[in-house]
C-alpha cells in the first residue's frame, strides 16, 4: 500500500469504481463532517492497513464525498467511517468508532455482522442502548466492502433476454434451497453454480423465467430464535434483510476468493440465458437489516439517518411500513437515485431481467408514511428508458395497512395477485358461493385491471409462493404447523384456505393421496390455462412439502429444500405440470394480450368466450353451483400467426359428485378432443400434442367429481 497516491476523484458514479491506474471512491453524506476511507489486507483484520481521512476542500463536491486512489487495484477491501453529530433525539446517528459499509459496495465478505460484539452490546437490557455512544474502533468480525472489476468477465454476447409478460411462465426459487439437499447430487449445492447444474431440470420443466428469493447480500445470522425441537439456532433464510444492494450474496458462491461472488452470479445469469431462461429478482428497497433504535448501525444510519430512513415525529424512532422494525424514504431524491442506480446496475452489469418488489407498496409513501397518488418512485422506475423493456412487478401491499391489488400506481407494474390466489383456494376447496370469483380469475382479472389501461398479464397468477403452504400442504393440512420456527405457532398466516380430506399431514391412506393429487393437478391446470402470467413455487411439481410449516422464513434445512427424490416418487406429476405448460405456450389462445369481452368480432363469428352450465346454459351467476365451463375461440387470441387456432371447451368440478356435462358443438369440420382430464392417472391425464383422444360422445362428457377437463377441437 506505500506506493498509493490520493488524487480528488470525481462525484459520479457512487460506489468503488475500478478505472486504469487506480480505483475511484465516492459516497454520500450531507450532515457528516468528516468521511475516513480505510483499507484492510484480510477478511478478519481488526485494523486497517491504511487509513485516509478525505479533505472536505478537495474530495468533496456538494453531498458526496469522493477520492480516487491511484495504484490501487480491484480485490482490495475497504470501510468507512464517519463523523458527525450524534443526536439521536434528532435522528443523527453520526459515530466515527462505527464501521459502515459503502451503500454502493458491490460484494461484501462473507464475514456475519450479527456475531459481531456489537450485536451483543446492542441487545441488553435497558431500553436506552440507543442512546449510548459507542467508544471501541474495531473491524474484528465486521464484514468488508470488495472492489470490484466490472469489466473483468466475458458475457460471450448475453443481454438480458427480456421476455414479453404474456409469453412467460415464472418459476420461484432459492438459490440455496433448489440443490442443498443430500438428493440433489450436485457438485455445487446451494450456490449460483448449483443453479447452473439445475438448468437441465428447468428447461425440461418449461419455464421461462427464474424468479428467485433475495440474492442481495443478507445476513443469515440474524435471527437469534432457536428451534425448539433440535436446539439449533435459527437462521434467516429467506434473507428479506438486506445489508448491501449491489452486492450478490458471498455464501451463495461456490468461489469465495474476492469477485469470485460477483463472477460466479454472472455465470450463472449467462448459463441460463443460453438456455433460454430469464432471471428475475426479489429485491427488498422497503426495509433493511439495520432494524429500529435498538438495531446495529453498520450503513445508511451511519450515513445520513434521518435522510434514509423514515422517522417518526419523535426523531429517535423510526416509521415502520415494513413489520421489520424500519422504512426506507424511498421517495427522498437521494434515496430514488440510490434505487435506480441499483436497478440499472443489476440491469447493465449483471444483466439480470426484471424485478419483483418486496412490499412494493412503501415505494409509493412519502417521507411521513402517507400514500401518494403519483408515487414519484414508482413512475421513475417504470419510466426509466434504461429499465423500459425490463420486468417490474410489484407485491401491491405493506405491512403498514396499504393493499393496492389492481391500484398499484406507475403505469406498466405488474402485481402479485393474491385474489387470484385465494380465490383458486376456494373455488378447489369447494367454498359455497366462490364460482363467480373463479371465473373473473380464470379469465385475467379484468375487475382489477381493466380500469386502468393495463392487461391480463399484467396479473402475476400465483396459487402458492414462498409465503405460505406449498401446494402438497395446501391439501394436507387444515392448519399450519410452525412449531419448529420458535413462536409457538403463532407466526404465519391463519388464513391458508387449504383442507387435508381427512388426515392431517402426511398418509399412505390411498383415498385421500389420490383426491390430493388430483386437486393439485386441477389447481396446476386452472393456473396454467388462465389468462395473466403463471407463476409456480420451486417444488410444487414434484410435491415438495414443508411438513405444514407456512412461515419457513427461518428455517435453512430439509424443512424448505427441495427433496430431489420427490422427482421420482413423483413422475407422472412432474410430466403432467411439464406438458400442462407446453400446452399453454402451443396455444395463442391462453396467450392473448387483450381481456375477453363475450362479444363476436363481426356477425359471421362467435363470441370470445362462451359461459355454460352443465346442462348446457348460461349460468345463473346470481346462484351458481360447483361446476363451470367455457368455451374459449382460438380465433380471436391474435398472438402469434404461425400457431393453430384451436377452439377449447374447458371444464370445472369442484363438487364432491360426477357430473354429466351437455357439450356445445365444435366448430364446423372439427370434433372435439380430450387433451386434459385430471381424474385420470398418468399418462392418460393428459396427452401430447397430436395423440388427444377423439370423443366418441360429442354431446355430453361426465366429468368425475373434482376434476378439470381440457377438450380441443380438431379437423377429423
């Protein structure tokens, strides 16, 4: 380090940024008075090494603090600290014997902030620790920021591949929980290199897109609960708990030597764009893992508190949207650029192709926690021309009250839509009264959507998601079991709308594993041939169990890991889902971009979508039954050209009886024939393109009791 040299640097970008002869610096803090860059040989070093405190004539311009250090070289690892004011009665957290890492920082140490001391001097007794400045420097078991070489790999061409909405099939996953378990057999298990060894299995599933859990850098060490079965200490394994938003999770690396973090997502990101899978990110901008007053201070409170944070009145506390103790100011100007920086840089560097947003409704408050009409936030990020073509969809609710399903401000968001979701639980549960419901979902939701300009796909369907039951629990269990998460049952949601058709949890009993197979295989096919973008939960085709925990946010075990040799138990289930999704992307109708309206496109044509009863009628929406079927015109789905135009009878049983159906006719020179049925067992619940089965009676179809049906017309 003696040959460094300190030249002023420049403002922009933020971050550590690698640049011939040198590595330039810059960071944002308004009311600090003094910024001091240091550097560290090793990952456990207490002391740095080097130590530069900038000089706020020449390395500062406005609010950023910047510095360009000439010689130095990517791979070397750095922290900062900051004085200030310490006020926290103002909400000035400033202590230059703190550590903070760079809000910019693009990989981090695998090294836990939360078995640092300063966890265990932050979590006494008196309510006031807050309130006590601390005196010890030391960067022992304190994480260190990586400079990192952006231009240091070779993408082989890749650009984000960046999928129309209606064309996709998501698939959400963990990056440690897809091949951690023993069953995996992969050389990598529980990495980014793991998720490559998987490519085989998701590309023969069909998916298009790889929407996975919190890859930013999080700490698992967090939670301090323990499982109350084994004794063990609890982790955070979701990781909606974000340290660092640049930064790929280290210990998701199979390379841990520094930028082996970094390179290895690129790989990964890379390998699945060739084969022709997307990558979307669950990204969590609404809290981080700094907590309220009595939390760790090692970034944005060290930083400028009360400028990334909301506070309360009382500026001590802090506003909390998130149910985690703190709010990100989102729609602060510092903070909007923070999130676009991040956004592009996951876009531009990592080639990463679309979002999801945890909580996505705090994005749209102010800095006092009210909901604007015109979220500035959410129209930048939709309105970036940067981001245009990339996916951003939004979980339209907060846990500060805010619901904004079929409302989410911003133009072209997409939405996890949980009505889609409750509402399949009901109609396949058999709740009096929900068929009505099922079928404004089947057909795209146009009762949130359609008001304000947006389209069916815009509907992210989702039956089961990381929160909550999978879908073999879903009919397994009556009531959740989280027993093992530390809070005696009392975390999770008690409104599953699931039912275990009569055992609780795992049997042999033959009965009731044939009604559940069929009722995930009806809820695979209501999902799959509705109108919106389907997303399916990591597992749920091969009936991945969580042994009725719905809350397993804690639990990094065989609890949430996929169980590879489910795969095999599970086969004809796993071909059902596989050629239940190459169905939906054979056919434009299932595809079709605009909301059906129940009209003919001129008098020589039929309607869109025809609605019948099984005797053959108009339902009586006022009072309908269990079952319901439709007709849907292939004609009018206008996608693609170079597909057929199929028309589809499809049917739904949801009552406990068999029902004999009265069918409308196929078009003229056509017959109908049987593509799905899920009462059958496999193979015949559903057969390939080209080998359905003609129907010997063209009038009427029993459909046994909870069962869907899929007829296609086809020329005799």
């Amino acid at each position: 380090m003696d040959n460094l040299k300190l030249l002023p640097g420049k403002p922009i970008p933020q971050g550590a940024t690698a640049e011939a002869g040198g590595v330039n610096f810059s960071v944002f803090t308004r009311n600090g008075t003094s910024v001091i860059l240091e550097f560290f040989e090793h990952d456990e070093d207490s002391t740095p090494c080097c130590s530069f405190r900038l000089d706020p004539r020449i390395h500062r311009t406005g609010d950023i603090w910047h510095v360009f250090v000439q010689n130095l070289k990517p791979g070397y690892l750095y922290l900062y600290r900051v004085d200030g004011p310490f006020r926290p009665n103002e909400g000035l957290r400033f202590n230059p014997n703190k550590y903070l890492l760079d809000p910019y920082a693009k990989e981090i140490t695998p090294t836990s902030i939360f078995s640092s001391h300063e966890k265990s001097s932050q979590n006494g007794i008196s309510v006031d620790v807050d309130l006590n400045y601390n005196t010890v420097i030391s960067a022992a078991g304190f994480p260190k920021c990586v400079v990192v070489d952006d231009t240091d790999f070779d993408w082989e061409g890749d650009r984000p591949l960046n999928y129309p909405l209606r064309y996709s099939v998501l698939y959400e996953a963990h990056v440690k929980g897809l091949t951690m378990h023993h069953s995996s057999g992969k050389k990598h298990p529980g990495t980014y290199r793991g998720v490559i060894e998987s490519i085989p299995y998701l590309k023969e599933l069909g998916i298009t897109s790889l929407e996975l859990l919190p890859i930013n850098e999080f700490d698992e060490n967090e939670n301090t609960r323990v499982n109350p079965r084994t004794g063990e200490r609890l982790k955070n394994y979701w990781g909606y708990s974000t340290i660092a938003f640049f930064a790929p999770k280290a210990t998701f690396s199979s390379d841990l030597s520094r930028g082996g973090p970094t390179r290895e997502f690129k790989e990964m990101v890379r390998e699945l764009h060739k084969a022709g899978i997307e990558i979307i990110l669950d990204i969590v901008f609404n809290h981080t893992a700094e907590g309220n007053e009595r939390g760790l201070t090692f970034s944005f409170k060290g930083w400028d508190n009360p400028i990334y944070y909301m506070l309360e009145d009382n500026k001590r506390y802090y506003r909390n949207y998130s149910g985690c103790g703190n709010t990100v100011n989102c729609n602060h100007p510092v903070v909007r650029t923070l999130i676009i920086d991040c956004l592009r840089y996951w876009v531009t560097e990592m080639h990463v192709d679309g979002f999801r947003f945890d909580l996505g409704s705090i994005l749209g408050r102010d800095q006092k926690g009210r909901i604007l009409e015109n979220p500035p936030m959410l129209e930048r990020i939709a309105e970036d021309p940067i981001l245009r073509h990339t996916k951003i969809i939004a979980e339209a609710w907060d846990a500060g009250g805010a619901y904004q399903v079929g409302w989410f401000p911003g133009g072209r968001w997409a939405e996890w839509n949980d009505r889609f979701r409750d509402d399949m639980r009901s109609f396949w549960r058999g709740d009096k009264g929900s068929v009505l419901n099922f079928a404004t979902r089947v057909t795209g939701s146009s009762d949130l959507y359609l008001r304000d300009g947006r389209k069916p796909f815009h509907s992210i369907n989702f039956i089961t998601s990381h929160d909550g039951f999978t879908l073999n629990d879903l009919v397994s269990y009556n009531g959740k079991h989280n027993d093992e998460n530390g809070e005696s049952n009392r975390d999770g949601s008690d409104h599953n709308i699931s039912f275990n058709y009569g055992f609780e949890g795992s049997t042999v009993n033959p009965k009731i594993e044939a009604i559940r197979n069929r009722q995930i295989k009806n809820m695979f096919v209501s999902l799959l041939v509705s109108l919106g973008t389907p997303m399916l939960l990591m597992g749920d085709e091969i009936r991945r169990t969580q042994g009725g925990n719905n809350n397993a946010y804690c639990q990094d075990n065989e609890i949430s890991w996929m169980n590879w040799t489910f795969r095999r138990k599970n086969e004809g289930l796993f071909r059902f889902v596989r050629l239940l999704i190459r169905f939906r992307k054979d056919h434009p109708a299932f595809l079709r971009p605009e909301f059906l309206t129940g009209r003919a496109e001129s008098s020589h044509s039929s309607p869109d979508i025809s609605w019948f009863n099984e005797r053959g009628e108009t339902p009586d929406w006022s009072n309908p039954g269990p079952f319901i079927a439709y007709r849907l015109f292939g004609s009018h789905a206008s996608v693609r050209t170079d597909q057929d135009s199929a028309d589809f009878f499809i049917m739904f049983n949801s009552s406990t009886k068999d029902i004999t159906v009265r069918l409308c006719p196929p078009p003229k020179g056509t017959r109908w024939f049987r593509a799905v049925d899920t009462s059958y067992d496999s193979p015949l619940d559903i057969l390939e393109d080209g080998s359905e089965d003609v129907l010997f009676d063209q009038k009427k179809y029993v459909i046994l009791a909870r069962s869907s049906v899929v007829l296609i017309s086809r020329n005799v």
